[in-house]
C-alpha cells in the first residue's frame, strides 16, 4: 500500500499499483515483505585510495545541452588531477544522486517527466567491475520534478524531494537487487497563507536521514520550513510531536547537512542567500534556530541563489555555494556552539555552481558549474579552511552532482 500524507494530514491508505521495472512483476508492500535493516556498525576509517572515481549527474533537457546523462571521471586525491568524463549510463537529466551504504548501488533522480504521466522518475543501477552503471529499476517519483534523492544509513529505504509538486516519496530498495519498489509514502506539503491572503506553494527540495538514522528531515523552499519525521523501521515516516522549524521569510531552506557529530543542522537559504544553524535534537527530533549568516560578500549587490552546503570531513569547515556571485563561501565552524565565522568567498571558475563535493581525504573539493558546462578542482587549506584553485578545468556538459566513489 501507498502511505500517504495528504495536505489535510490525514493518512489515506489507498492500493499500491506495482511499477513495470525492467521485467513485469508484481511488488507486495514491502514494509511488510521484507523485514526491517539495522545500520551497520562503523568500521574504523580506512585511507582512501589515491586514485577514486567520481560520477556526475547532469541535465539533458537545458537549453542546447549536449549531456547524455551520467558520467564518471577519475580523481588523483595526491595530486588533485581530474580524468576527462566517459558515459557511464546514457540517462534523462539525473539531476541528483546517492550510493548505497555498501556502494554496490547507485540511485538518481530522472527530473525529465514520464510518457503519460506528470512525475518524474528515480532509478536503481548498479555498479559494475569496470565502473560502468547498469540499471536495475526505474519508477515514478511521486511527484513532479523529483531534485533530490538520499538512502538511510541501512540501505533499505530512498528517499525523494518532489520540487514542483512539493511532495516527498520514500521507496524501499530490496538488498540482494538494488530493485526500487514504490513509492511506498508520499508526503504532500501544506501551502502557506501569506498575510496579504495570498498563498505560497510547497517546494520540497531537499530529504535526508539524520546521523542516528532515527528522524527524516526534509526542506520546503517554499513555505520556509524544514520538516521533521520519525524514521519507524516498518511504518515509514512518521509526523512527530515538533513537525516542522520555521525559517526566516523569504528564505527558501533548499539543502541542508549536518555537523560531524550530528548535533546542528546548516540550512542553506537559496533567496535569502544564508546559512541558518540550528541545534539538533536527534533524540526527540526538535531544531533550535542559533545563527543566521550571509553568504555574500557585503558589498555585492547583484542577483545570487544559494545552491549546496557541505561540512568539512573534519568536522572545522562549512561550505555552500552562490549562484550569480558564482562563489563558495567558506566559514569556520566552532564545534561546540555550531556557530559559523566567515573565512572568505571564492570564485568558482564558471558560471553556476549548483553543486559542489568534498574529495574523501578533504584535500581538494570539486566544484560543478551548470552553466558554463565544467568542473574545476580546488585545494583546501586543512588548517584554515581556505580555497586555492588548482588549474583543474574539466569541461561536462551542464554538471548538476558530484559523488566520489571510494571502495
């Protein structure tokens, strides 16, 4: 069955039509097929190979784009050298992406919309011995154009920010495939009623599990709220007591991250062009605003739209990126109030970075600028945190994601 949230709140349970994946068959409600995974326990950390392999989602429904949907690249994490792009799966505009726990498995979204239908996809491949991805299984979103898409700490359950339809989905990969089946939940967003009577429409975008794998939180641009969701092995998502932290007006929360303890929560603001800290309570699932920070420099009086925001491997730096600035700001973190202090902006090289990654070893962080079609490399100062560009230019067409692969 399909657990729906509709607007009113209620939960509608209504009967679950199984996706034809690949080969016709018939999914039973897999809450109830298959029983419920625990995280695995950490191994102690090993060091990453010097030579990883990074994927990259991209749009293939812009304007004049020439993408033909996933591509994979090699990357020196001793010298920062980043290979030239091959296809690694000829896909529509997976726009977003994430691996298994086990990283046997990659998951996309599909933001082109289905032949008869107005959702979105999300899709399952898996990765082979050559690097090469092989899908699984593809499925409707849930939602119209799905951005976003995560997997809990067991692997079992994916999630998907719907942005257009404001909607969140949740699917359940089965281990032993990498098969998707669902969606199994769908969240829809409630508007807000502006003072002025006028109405201001749900816009999810961003959906992930908390570091204890015990809340979902998820961000909705347009009503400026991050909502909250008890993460229950067999039920799902869950509303919880503090369903939702409000932000600002005119925020618009588009993705967040948490810290290296998983004790605050950095909202990135795509209007407000800020970074919102909030303390986290990961027991009872509750967000307490402590800081609000502007990414732009204060005398810059162009158009900017935050895009992505990340926590240094260290647990010191936080990052985010300016669209229109064309920038990534860099902020200290002090580690026990969370709070953030300003180190500097960086120019990206190109022309909206949508998004951007942090090579596994923290050395060097990647950069995707959709809009000038390339990929530049940056070296990070481990002890202040500071962006030097390093001469590492890939041209990719309308880059979207970054993932590093590291086995």
């Amino acid at each position: 069955m399909i657990q729906r949230y509709p607007r009113a709140f209620g939960i509608l349970f209504s009967t679950f039509i199984s996706f034809a994946i690949g080969c016709q068959e018939t999914s039973k409600p897999a809450d109830k097929k298959e029983p419920a995974r625990t995280a695995a326990k950490p191994k102690e950390a090993a060091m990453p190979a010097a030579t990883t392999t990074v994927y990259v989602g991209s749009y293939t429904n812009g304007k004049n784009s020439t993408s033909k949907g996933l591509y994979r690249l090699t990357f020196d994490s001793k010298t920062g050298k980043l290979g030239q792009p091959e296809v690694a799966a000829e896909l529509k505009s997976p726009s977003y992406l994430a691996f298994s726990p086990d990283k046997k498995y990659l998951y996309t979204t599909g933001e082109d919309t289905v032949a008869g239908s107005k959702t979105g996809t999300v899709c399952s491949l898996s990765l082979e011995a050559d690097g090469t991805l092989k899908k699984i299984s593809e499925a409707e979103s849930g939602g119209i154009t799905p951005c976003y898409i995560s997997v809990d700490a067991t692997g079992r359950n994916v999630f998907c920010a719907n942005y257009t339809s404001g909607t969140f989905s949740r699917f359940v990969s089965d281990s032993e495939s990498g098969r998707l089946q669902g969606p199994m939940a769908i969240i829809e967003l409630e508007p807000r009623m502006n003072a002025d009577g006028k109405q201001e429409k749900p816009k999810a975008h961003c959906i992930m599990a908390d570091t204890a794998n015990s809340f979902v939180l998820g961000t909705d641009l347009g009503t400026d709220k991050v909502m909250i969701y008890r993460l229950d092995p067999l039920k799902g998502l869950v509303p919880t007591d503090s369903p939702s932290a409000s932000l600002k007006l005119k925020t618009g929360p588009r993705h967040f991250t948490f810290s290296k303890d998983g004790k605050f929560v950095y909202v990135i603001g795509e209007y407000g062009n800020t970074v919102t800290v909030f303390s986290y309570d990961n027991v009872e699932g509750i967000l307490k605003e402590v800081q609000s920070i502007t990414t732009l420099p204060a005398d810059f009086a162009g158009k900017s739209f935050c895009a992505h925001v990340l926590v240094h491997p260290s647990g010191k730096f936080l990052y985010g990126s300016n669209r229109g600035h064309d920038s990534i700001v860099a902020f200290k973190v002090d580690q026990a109030s969370g709070k953030l202090t300003l180190i500097g902006n960086t120019p990206t090289g190109g022309k909206w970075p949508r998004n951007f990654n942090i090579d596994p070893t923290g050395n060097f962080l990647i950069v995707a600028n959709q809009n000038s079609d390339n990929m530049v490399v940056f070296k990070i100062d481990t002890e202040t945190g500071a962006l030097t560009a390093t001469g590492q230019d890939v041209a990719i067409p309308a880059p979207a994601c970054v993932q590093f692969l590291v086995r």
